[in-house]
C-alpha cells in the first residue's frame, strides 16, 4: 500500500537526505532561543500568573467565530506599539504569517520579486497566490532594481512586491535594507521584511533591523515570536488595511484555531523583557564577537558576523558526519542539507544564544577545528 513512500524515502537516504527526529541532547547550538527565554523563570511566571487571573489555554475557535480573546488583542496593541507600525496581527506561527502574507496581499497582475534564500513560508505563500514571482540572486540589490524596471518598461501595471530576510536563516547574513527601501520608493513597491532571527535580538530594544522603516506605508514586516521571545505565533505588521484585509481574505487566519490565549499572555512578557532588559541582548552580543574570534582562529573560517554561523561543507555526508562527532561530544549541533540549503552546500548551522557561555563556545570549535581535520 505505501510502496511508492518507501521508495521516496530510500531516495532519500541514498543521497543522506532523509531526516529524523532526535530527542533533545547536549549542549543547545541548535535552536532558535537566542534570548535563552524558552525555559526562562520570566516566562514561567508569566505562564503561572496569566493561569492564575483566568486566562484559558485553548482559544476554542477560530478569531472569527469566538476564538479572539482580549489577550490576543491586547498583544497585538503593545507588538504594535513596541515594533512602531500601524498595526498587527498575530497568528499561529511564522509560517502561518508569512503563507497568509503571500497567498493573499499581491493580486493577478502583481510581481513579487523575492530574494532566492527567501524562507520556505513564503514560497508556500507564493504558490497559493495568484501574483507573478520571480527570484532574485541572494542579496543583490541591483538585480531587484533592474528587473523592476524592465517590469515597467514591459507594460507591467499591477503592484511589485519585494520579499526578503533581515537576517538569513542559514546563512545569519543581512541586505542593505536602506537601499531596499529606495528601490521599493523609486518603483511604488512594497517591501515586505521577514525579521524572525532579527526579533529581540537586532536593533534598538531588539525591534530587529528594520526598526527604523516600520509604520511606513510601503514596508511590511513580519516578528515571529518562537525565535528570540521564547514562545510561539507570528505577528504581521504593517498599515491598518493590511491588517483589515488579512483578517477577511487569509484563509491562514480564517479556518484556523486561534492561537492559545495563555502563550499570547506569555508572549506580553517576552515583549516586555526584550523591550525593557536589554542584558540578555548585550551578552549575546558579546558571544557573538568571541564566536567570530574563536571560529577565525581555531578553525581558519571568517563568521557570519550574527548569532547564525554557517559551516559550508558541502557533501551531505560530511555534514552529517561532523554533526554526528559533535554530537558525541556532547554539543547539539545539527546538520542542515538540501532541499534546505542549496544543492552543494550542505552545513553544521551553529546558533548562538546568551545561555551559553564562552568556556563552551571555545571547547565546541575545538572539537569543530579537530573533526574537520579528520575529515579532511
């Protein structure tokens, strides 16, 4: 009955793609709780107090139909406030955000010109809508400019749309987002910024790295709050008609359960601990200048620069095999293969988090610089 499934997954296996679930172990270089909030004593309380004065753990229904609950709102008021736009919306999660942005904001008649590293959300997004999409080369302004132009001068009419990262997920690289602003200003584009590993950690009061662009009427962006706040769901922010429109036509937000009152009560406190105490931001920063010293020289290879550091290998056997090592050694570093990454640069991706410390860091690239050696 399942042959054809055993088949893809022997496919799979043969080219060391097939993935597993492994249970939680070692030291975390994995996981996206930059803050180090997920299993926070702050959070903990925010859960306790938020069950203490009655707040429900499920919603229910959807928003739509009883689901929405004063907790949901009054998040979307202070992630409003906090990131500086007009408006927000939050949802069930990242992916949930960014399919609905995709599949339901630019029309028949759009272009949506999106960074080829672009998450896999907004291709889902994409394929859903009913816009032209194109792909542009990785972080490279120009190509955007270029092609909006030649857009125009073809007698393109609808509305170009632009979709990129603040901070890349496998790659913890950043674009110029000033010059992105200019091209979206010179060609009457949105620019719709993807700031899930920017959340908490970037910009002024971790607003992420397109603070100073938010509340304008052409940028959209998207907060995910499973990353740095520790908990769950995504906010869309943006002018109050994307917001209006969203709740009417986003099937991502109409037909699903409404995201759990008490982790929205939960995600409350997380906006206020990035927003009010910075220590934690200041000490991943400062992991983040000993990694690239430590990653320089003990294993000869020049950072990312962010909390996202890539170790390109290439051949998914090898990253398989480091990771593995590592593994053994006691650090929770994974490897990350296509279809993930592009074919060929099969990676370790090292996450950092302010609840590592340096002794740590400097022990796991040693174990890193010996494991490549070997497998050299």
């Amino acid at each position: 009955m399942y042959q054809s499934l055993e088949a893809d997954l022997r496919s799979l296996a043969d080219a060391g793609r097939r993935r597993k679930l492994q249970p939680r172990a070692g030291v975390d270089f994995t996981s996206n709780d930059y803050l180090g909030l997920a299993e926070s004593d702050e959070l903990r309380q925010a859960a306790a107090d938020a069950i203490a004065r009655g707040v429900p753990v499920g919603a229910g229904g959807s928003r739509l139909l009883r689901g929405n609950h004063e907790e949901h709102e009054a998040l979307e008021a202070e992630a409003a406030d906090y990131f500086g736009a007009e408006s927000a919306l939050y949802l069930g999660g990242g992916f949930s955000a960014n399919h609905a942005i995709f599949a339901t904001l630019p029309q028949r008649g759009d272009l949506v010109l999106y960074d080829e590293l672009i998450h896999a959300s907004v291709h889902e997004g994409m394929r859903r809508g009913r816009a032209t999409c194109e792909s542009i080369p990785h972080s490279d302004i120009d190509a955007f400019d270029t092609r909006l132009r030649q857009w125009r001068a073809g007698g393109g009419c609808g509305r170009a749309w632009i979709a990129v990262e603040s901070v890349y997920s496998m790659d913890g690289d950043s674009p110029r987002l000033d010059e992105l602003v200019a091209v979206a200003d010179r060609h009457d584009a949105i620019l719709v910024i993807d700031e899930a590993h920017a959340t908490g950690v970037c910009g002024p009061e971790g607003r992420g790295l397109a603070a100073s662009f938010e509340g304008r009427a052409n940028v959209i962006t998207l907060h995910t709050c499973g990353k740095a706040l520790g908990t769950m769901g995504g906010f869309v922010l943006g002018p109050k008609i994307v917001r209006d429109f969203l709740v009417n036509r986003a099937r991502p937000f109409i037909f699903a359960t409404a995201p759990s009152p008490l982790i929205a009560a939960v995600t409350r406190a997380a906006l206020d601990i990035s927003r009010n105490r910075p220590e934690r931001r200041v000490r991943l920063a400062s992991l983040v200048a000993f990694a690239d010293r430590e990653l320089k020289q003990r294993c000869g290879i020049t950072s990312s620069g962010s909390h996202i550091l890539p170790i390109i290998v290439g051949a998914n056997a090898t990253a398989v095999a480091l990771a593995a090592s590592l593994q053994r050694r006691g650090f929770d570093v994974r490897a990350i293969r296509p279809p993930t990454v592009p074919e060929g640069t099969a990676r370790l991706r090292i996450a950092l988090s302010a609840n590592l410390s340096e002794e740590v860091i400097a022990s796991l690239f040693a174990a890193l610089a010996e494991d490549m050696r070997a497998a050299a």
